[in-house]
C-alpha cells in the first residue's frame, strides 16, 4: 500500500491546495499516511460497513425553514473591503488572472 | 465514411428572485460594481448559507415542467476549487441528488417531434464576474451567490440546428414560467457544448471536445458546425487521435474552437455533502401547489392556435414568442373575439408598437375588453377596419377608453343607402364632363367619383356599398 | 467565581488582572480595554465573560489564533455575541485557541503557546485553552468556546472545571469560524452547572442565519435543574477501567445513582480517532479554502494571484493545519472517497445509532473526560488509549449534549467526567449534572 504515497504526491496534494510543504512537514505528512492508512484499515474490518448510508449530519432535522426573498441592502465597499488587499474604484484588484 | 455527431449541452440560467439563493443580497444586475453583496458573498469568516425558498421552488417547478425524477430529499453539495472568482473556495450545488433527473423536452423540428433527454438539472450558485485590464484583474461580486439551474442534458442530439432548437425552446419555457428571464445579451443563459464524432450505427460514443462558455445562440450553431467539420476532417485524414478529450473555447471573430488548456487531466473536486444545509424534505402538496402555478406552456398554446384556432404556423410563432402576448390573445379569444380577426390585430397594429420600443403587452393602455369593443363594431360593420386600426392607435397613444373617444368624434360609418345615393347624384350631377369621359374608357373616373364621396362624408361612406350604388347611377346615365 | 459574585465586579480591575494573567498565562489574543457599565438589570447584565477567538466580534481583532488572520476586523458579530451584548453581559477579551481550532494541546496559537496556570511544564489543553485558563483562574465566570472533537469538553476536564457542549443546532453557529461544519457546536465554560443553564437559556435559539439550528424556546433549562434525581447511566465497559473514574461512580451509586457497564464493539472503538480525523479533515479542508489572502488576511507576495495566494497560506499555516489539509483533500479525492470519507460517515452512523439506541434505556452516558490528569508537554508523543482519550467524540459524532464537571484531584491536578444524554435533552442533562456536581462537591485545586 505503500506506492501510492510519495512525496511527489503529497506535494501536489499541498500545490492544489495552494500551500508548499517543506521537506519535514512533507516527511510528518508522509507517515501520517502510514497510520492513515493502518487505521483505515480497521474500519474497514466493520461487518457490513457499505450497506450502512454514510452520515454527513448529526441527526435530521423535521422541518427545516428556508428564507423568505427578502433582500437586504449592500454592504459598503469600505465595509466589504475593510480587510481586502488592493482596491481600485469599488473592486478587488488581483495580478491578472487567465480568463 | 459517413460520421453521426453527438451533442450534449450544459446550460447555466441564472433565476429570477429578489435576494440570492444562500444570502440576503439583491439579485439583480447592477451597472455599479460591488453594489449587491453581503458578508457570505465575499465568503467572510463565520457566515453560512441560508437557502432562498424562492429559488428552492422555482427549481422545483422546472423540474416539474421537464418531467423530471424529484428526490424525497434536496441535497447540497460541495464542489471544491480555487479561482479568484469563488470567494468560498467551493461553490454550493447539487451532485449527490439533484433536484431533477431523467427529464424530458419534446421540441419541433422541421415537421418532427424530439424528445431531448435531460440527464439531471441542479440549483447552485454563481461565481463573482472578473475584468481583465491591462496587467490586473478586478473583481465585482454582485454576481457571486446569484441562484443559477444548471440543466444536463444526455449526448442525444444530433446536428447544430436540433441543439438550438433546444435552446430556444428551453429559453421559452424559462420565460413562460418567469423562472429566468433567460436574456443571453446579459450572460443569463451560459452554454457548455458537448461535441464528438461516431461512426454511422456505432454505439459507443468517442472521445468529446467540451467548447466553455458559448453565449449565444448563434454562436452555438457555429461551434457546433465548426467542431463537426474539424472532427471529420481529421477522422478522415486518418488523424483520428489527435482528437483529444479537452476544453475549447469558441473565438466569434474567427468562428472557429480554440484549445483553452494544455493539461486536461479533470480537476478533482472532492465533492461532499454541505453539511451546513440540512437535508430537506420534499413535500407532496408542495409539488401540488407548484403544479398548479404552471402557465400553459408555448408548445401547447401553439398546437392549441394551429389546430383549434387554425392560425398560421407564422402567426402561432409570434404569439407565443412572449407570454404576455400569448396571454392579451387568449383573454381576446375567452372574449369571443374571433380567433383569426384577433390574431391579425395582435400580431401586426399591437406587435408594432412592442418592438418599435421594445414594450411588454403590459406597458400599453389597450386591454382585450377594449379590442373586444373596437372588433365588435368593426364585425358589426359600424366601422371600417381602417377606422378599427385608427381607433386602436388613439386608445394606446391617447391612452383614453373606446367609448371616450367614440363619444367626443362621430365615427360612425354611413351606410344607409338613401343617404349614399342622395351624395352620389350630388357628385355625379356636379361633373358631366368626367361622366362621359369615363364612359369612353377612362374607368379610372370611378376612383375620381368615390373619392368625392370620400370628401363629403369625410370617410365615413362605406365603401363597399358606395361602390355598389355607384356602378348602378353611372349605368343609368350612359 | 460564579456569575451571582461577578455582578459588581470593578471593571478597571478586571483589566488589571486580564492584563497581569496575560504575563503569566498568555491566555489572550486580545484584552478588550474600552468596556464600560451599563444599566441594564437582565441575569447577565454587567457580568464579564471571555470568547474564543473564533468567533467573529464586530471591529474587534478576530484571528481564530492564526496567521492568516492575524489584523482581521470583522464588520459584523456572531449571533451569540449579539445576543449576550443585548443582554449586557461584557466581553473582556478575545482568548487563544489552537490554530483555527486544530489540535487539543493549547501550544499551536500564532501568540505562543497557552500556559497551564497549574504547571507550566503542563499543556492547558485545547483548542479552547485561552477559554479554559480564564475561568479555571476566577478571572471570568464563564466563557464562550467550540467544541468540534472535545474541544470545550477536555481542557475543561484538565483544569478542573465546567465544560458544556450542547445539542448540535441547539445555539446558532452563525459567525463561529468553522473547523468542521457537522462536528462543531458552540458551548460554555463555568465554574458550576448552574451558571451553564443560565447562560445557554439566554443564548440558544432558532437562528434565521444558521439553518441548522431548532426551535427551544419551550426547552428551560433552569425551571427543573435542581429537581432531586435518581438517574440510569451506563459507561462503557471497555473504557472504564479508570481507577478515578471508578471510585466517582462508587460514590454516586451510594446515593442511589445506577450505573452499568456496557460493552461496545472494539472495532467501533478503536475507529472513533481514524473516522474523526477523516470527516474533520476533510470538512476543515473545505471550511478553510477562504483563506487565500484576496479578501482579508493580507496579500502574499508573487508575480500571479496563484503565487500569492500559495506564498500567504504557505506562510501564515502551521504544520498541524497543513497536514491536515493534505489529509482532509487525500480522503476526499475520487478513487479514495469511498474507502476514506464515506466510510468513515458509515462508522459515523454505526456509532451513533449504536448510543443512541442505548438512551432508550439509559438517562445518559457517564464516562471518564481522559484517561488521567493533563499532559506533560514533554510527553505528548507518549503512547495512549486512543479510544479512551477520544471518548468524547461520540458527543460531537451525535450532536449529543454532553458535559464535563470536575471530578476529583490527581496529586493536585484536576480530573473530570462526562456525561452524554440524548439529543434535545439539555434540560435532563443539566438537572443530572447538577444533581451529581452535588454529590461530587469538587473543591478545586489547592
């Protein structure tokens, strides 16, 4: 099971995340796949575990209340940019971007 | 070697509704950029998705009109990417049940009848717009959040012309339905084409080419046909490999596909269930209620023109090109006015003055009750159709009621034919000199003498019987 | 100190005193100096509390003790921040946490590591930890927390006081900076149940901006919280063996309390860590792909967005948040979803329809907080009962309310227990609670 972690593989898992990995933090990434996968492993030892539906919410809720269209006013640029990094003339300005 | 194209589109529309789909920010378009936003559609931290009930329902109800499969459940998902234009870092959507699957869209074309199979439509989110200038990029997040259904459909069609038929039927329905205005002028119907060759009879379907972001229906067509040419060209020069699965972009100046990215292996999108959306339950009398608020849709009305109210197929077209005017017409009709006089007037004097100022039905002062009044007379022969037409121009331009306009100018039609007669002798006896003339052959006279006419009674003769009576006096005095 | 001895506290005081713990503690990311008294007369009017700081205080610096957000000031307040300044109630400062909340030892703040007031050669625990010191050392009466795999629970257990997790929905998590969106629960540090009961009826509620929240306001946790009580618990057989613990429950069944053993499936035990890991990376991983810089955070430095956006997370993420990054994109890529994530969100459900079941005939859940007293930093790479350290899970795993009250003391350094009960039964679970604070009657550490 080992081959298919490597280290190139843990860096493009990192570069698709947008974050680079030096050579210790790619080395504790790497056997913490290790126990990853051993741990893995005892789950999969779960009688009839793929019959079960997988749980993506604690417990269902019986009726859930969707939003009325009621729209709220804009934020102000000022507010909606308090933290941003460059603004020209009420937009974000970014290094240019492939289309 | 004969090749049979296979087709399949992705269609995005952006929905209509006041707020966004998951935020309070208006949904519309602003010509000032960052001027529709709230905290969730700059993915502030902290902020969650709250669904639109609105947007919720209008998916619902195309998922109806479509015929499509309904889950018990609507179910969100998480399509996980970077772009500066997705502030989340994932866009909100539908993969594990989408709100519809396995629809269906009958279309007319030349003379047959195709079912265009949906594979599934979704409800999601839109992402911010970007402009690119000079060596920046801005972004503007009026867009970002705005509800946009995705429609899916299965690689069936088979030529450019039957995609856009598609097209222009789904937009049609999106309109009747006032689910989307549909306008591809303001990007609110985006198309992703799905093209790849097969031999004749072959099932299997070949490698595809998917063209991004075709935004007109024009444009469409000419990708579509541009990337069937291409393929063929290289399946036939043997250079069928160089066919690979990529995504090109479609250049209108030059009409031609362009390949948009070198490394193609699919993006990883690691999609999960949005846990911050409970899972919600469809109701039945939900799904009732939507039922019932389903206008009756183009394809209908216009087998209803054709075949019950005979109309032309042209005429059965322009109605039902806009639901307010397919609507102004059937009230006419419920009025019983006659179906053929009631489309000649619509589809000409009121159509005029929609598209010389690109007016809805509703902008105008006329009403069918009015028309019904104005037709009524003119079938009742109290007046001529060209005083119906005049009548029809001052009820909109003067924007006053039929009977107003009727009472302050005396248009009443002179019909009687004592008085006809007694005029006519009157202009027969004043000009000798043409009656003659106009018994030696010079019969364009007759216009001379029903124009005298015409002058007396300032319009108001009735012409067909002026003509009648006419012809007889001239007889006599030969 | 209880809510009742902090109503007329000086407030030049308290700053003094937040100002001094930070010397010594590191606890705060942000002392709130400009408070003042109001007029208000409501139960928590002009009482002072401390928030974690990932909850997001409108212009108020709130970092989730990350780099990434370290000049963040947010434009609006988290609905329970909303709703305890209505009330009067007045936040002194904004406490450390682990990194975006990752991690249980209290070390990975981007201010430094949180010290234990009790032995520094200790950790605090986490990631409340800031939460945690500031009420274990009286200089608030409660706290605001999350809790997404124990972390309220467990540092409340390792200094030795109050740590409450409510039903999942039953407080809004409207501008709780997530870590991971189905496990997170916003909760409450105190110094007694009765404090916790008397906060969360005055936070919880249905939240038009959080969808996951539910209607209690017929749910009133203070009406029978004293109401005497005999209740039927259970722990789990093969965590118990806890010399601690085991002595708690003989003092509680002398007083009539029943507690039983019962066994659960070892294979389920031991997946508790490996199926936490696999959903909480993978939603942390999503939760957290806003952190790129454009918007707030600061720009990295690049000639493209692309690079930028790599340089700011590359420098502004510790390790622990990067690998789980990896861990959480690993899990959920195509050809390993099923095996990774989607069988953990099987186990998921095992678990908690195997607890829940049990609530059918048990009042609740009684288990050990931790295996002992709270780690020596040295020792943290020490071998461990892994499922018995990660007991408290099941209570995230569920949305299950769960709370830790302080149980004894371990040569001077404090132990806690936990109790679970069924969803929607926060009120049960208080009344419990209090009834066996009571027979524990905890003194504190010396």
């Amino acid at each position: 099971m080992m081959n298919n972690f490597t280290k190139e593989i843990i860096d493009t898992y990192a570069e698709n995340l947008l974050f680079r990995l030096s050579e210790e933090e790619n080395a504790l990434v790497l056997n913490e796949f290790v126990d990853i996968e051993e741990r893995m492993n005892l789950i999969n030892k779960i009688p009839n575990l793929s019959s079960v539906e997988p749980m993506s919410h604690p417990f269902p809720l019986d009726d859930v209340i969707l939003r009325e269209d009621i729209h709220e006013e804009s934020l102000s640029v000022d507010d909606a940019f308090k933290n941003a990094h460059k603004v020209t003339n009420r937009e974000v300005e970014v290094p240019r971007v492939v289309a | 070697m004969a090749y049979q194209a296979v087709i399949g589109l992705e269609l995005h529309c952006e929905l209509k509704s006041k707020s966004k789909v998951f935020s309070k920010a208006i949904n519309g378009y602003s010509e000032i950029p960052n001027n529709h936003i709230r905290p969730l559609d700059l993915a502030l931290p902290g902020t969650l998705p709250v669904l639109n009930f609105h947007s919720y329902k209008e998916a619902l109800k195309l998922a109806l009109v479509l015929k499509c499969e309904i889950p018990e459940y609507m179910v969100f998902d998480r399509k996980n990417y970077y772009y500066p234009d997705l502030p989340k870092g994932y866009q909100i959507t539908q993969q594990t049940a989408p709100v519809g699957i396995n629809g269906e869209l009958v279309i007319d074309l030349d003379g047959k009848e195709i079912a265009v199979r949906i594979h599934d439509i979704h409800l999601e989110e839109d992402t911010a717009s970007l402009d690119h200038i000079s060596n920046v990029t801005l972004i503007d997040y009026n867009r970002s959040g705005v509800p946009l259904i995705e429609v899916v459909t299965y690689p069936c069609m088979h030529s450019a012309d039957e995609a856009v038929a598609f097209l222009e039927n789904l937009r049609n329905i999106l309109k009747f339905t006032e689910i989307s205005d549909a306008d591809t002028k303001l990007g609110q119907m985006r198309c992703d084409v799905n093209v790849s060759l097969r031999y004749e009879g072959d099932y299997d379907l070949r490698t595809k080419v998917e063209i991004k972001n075709v935004n007109s229906f024009a444009n469409v067509k000419e990708a579509i046909n541009f990337e069937i040419n291409r393929q063929t060209k290289l399946l036939d020069e043997g250079r069928g490999n160089e066919i690979i699965q990529e995504t090109r972009r479609f250049d209108e100046e030059t009409g031609t596909t362009i390949s948009m990215r070198e490394k193609v292996e699919a993006v990883d999108y690691r999609y999960f269930v949005e846990p911050n959306i409970p899972k919600i339950k469809i109701k039945e009398e939900l799904l009732k209620e939507l039922k019932s608020e389903i206008p009756m849709l183009p394809r209908q009305r216009k087998k209803l023109y054709i075949d019950e109210y005979d109309l032309s197929e042209y005429d059965a077209n322009v109605l039902i090109k806009d639901k307010d005017l397919a609507d102004f017409y059937q009230e006419c009709v419920m009025l019983e006015i006659d179906p053929q006089l009631a489309s000649n007037y619509v589809t000409t004097t009121i159509l005029s003055y929609l598209n010389k100022d690109n007016l809805n039905i509703k902008d105008l002062y006329i009403t069918p009750e009015m028309l019904k009044v104005i037709l009524d007379k003119q079938v009742n022969n109290e007046i001529s159709s060209k005083q119906a037409r005049e009548l029809i121009d001052q009820v909109i331009n003067e924007k006053k009621d039929v009977e107003e306009i009727l009472k302050n100018k005396d248009v009443s039609q002179i019909s009687d034919e004592s008085e006809l007669l007694k005029i006519i002798t009157e202009v027969l006896d004043s000009n000798e000199s043409q009656i003659n003339d106009y018994h030696n052959g010079r019969t364009n006279l007759f216009d001379f003498f029903v124009g005298g006419v015409m002058k007396i009674t300032r319009g108001k003769a009735n012409p067909t019987i002026t003509k009648e009576i006419l012809t007889k006096e001239l007889e006599k005095r030969k | 100190m209880t809510i009742n001895e902090a109503k007329n506290i000086d407030l030049e005081e308290i700053i003094t005193k937040s100002n001094e713990y930070q010397k010594k503690y590191n606890l705060f990311v942000t002392i709130i100096s400009d408070i003042k008294k109001n007029n208000l007369n409501g139960p928590l009017a002009n009482v002072v509390y401390t928030t974690k700081d990932n909850f997001s205080t409108k212009d108020i610096l709130t970092t989730a003790s990350s780099n990434t957000l370290k000049n963040y000031i947010p434009i609006y307040d988290a609905t329970v921040i909303s709703k305890l300044n209505s009330l009067g109630a007045i936040n002194i400062g904004k406490t450390a946490m682990d990194e975006l909340g990752m991690g249980g030892t209290g070390l990975t703040a981007h201010t430094g590591p949180v010290i234990n007031p009790f032995d520094e050669t200790r950790i605090p625990g986490g990631s409340s930890s800031g939460s945690a010191v500031s009420v274990a050392t009286n200089l608030v009466p409660f706290s605001l927390g999350s809790d997404t795999g124990d972390s309220i629970r467990k540092p409340a257990a390792y200094l030795g006081v109050v740590g409450y997790k409510p039903t999942y929905g039953l407080i809004s998590r409207y501008g709780l900076i997530p870590l991971a969106s189905s496990l997170d629960h916003v909760g409450v540090f105190t110094t007694n149940v009765y404090d916790v009961a008397l906060v969360v009826d005055n936070i919880k509620g249905l939240d038009e901006n959080d969808m996951t929240t539910f209607d209690s306001s017929k749910m009133d946790l203070l009406s029978n919280l004293k109401d005497k009580v005999n209740p039927k618990l259970f722990y789990i057989e093969e965590l118990g063996d806890v010399p601690y613990f085991q002595e708690v429950i003989k003092k509680l069944e002398s007083t009539g309390i029943k507690v039983e053993p019962v066994s659960i499936d070892i294979n389920i035990l031991n997946a508790l860590k490996p199926t936490y890991d696999c959903i909480s990376s993978a939603e942390t991983t999503s939760n957290n792909s806003n952190l790129t810089g454009i918007l707030f955070g600061g720009m990295g430095e690049g000639e493209s967005t692309e690079e930028m956006m790599i340089d700011y997370r590359t420098k502004n993420l510790n390790s622990e948040v990067k690998r789980r990054f990896v861990i959480g994109s690993f899990v959920l890529q195509k050809e390993n979803q099923e095996k990774y994530f989607l069988n953990a969100c099987r186990v998921r459900r095992l678990i908690v329809e195997n607890i829940s079941d049990l609530f059918n005939t048990y009042d609740g859940l009684i288990m050990p907080a931790s295996g002992g007293v709270v780690p020596k930093i040295k020792e943290l790479d020490s071998e461990v009962n892994e499922a018995l350290e990660n007991n408290l899970l099941i209570g995230n795993f569920g949305g299950f309310p769960s709370i830790t009250i302080p149980a004894a003391n371990i040569d001077n350094l404090p132990v806690g227990i936990n109790l679970t009960c069924q969803i929607k039964e926060d009120a049960k679970l208080l009344n419990i609670a209090y009834n066996l604070e009571e027979i524990i009657n905890y003194k504190g550490v010396k």
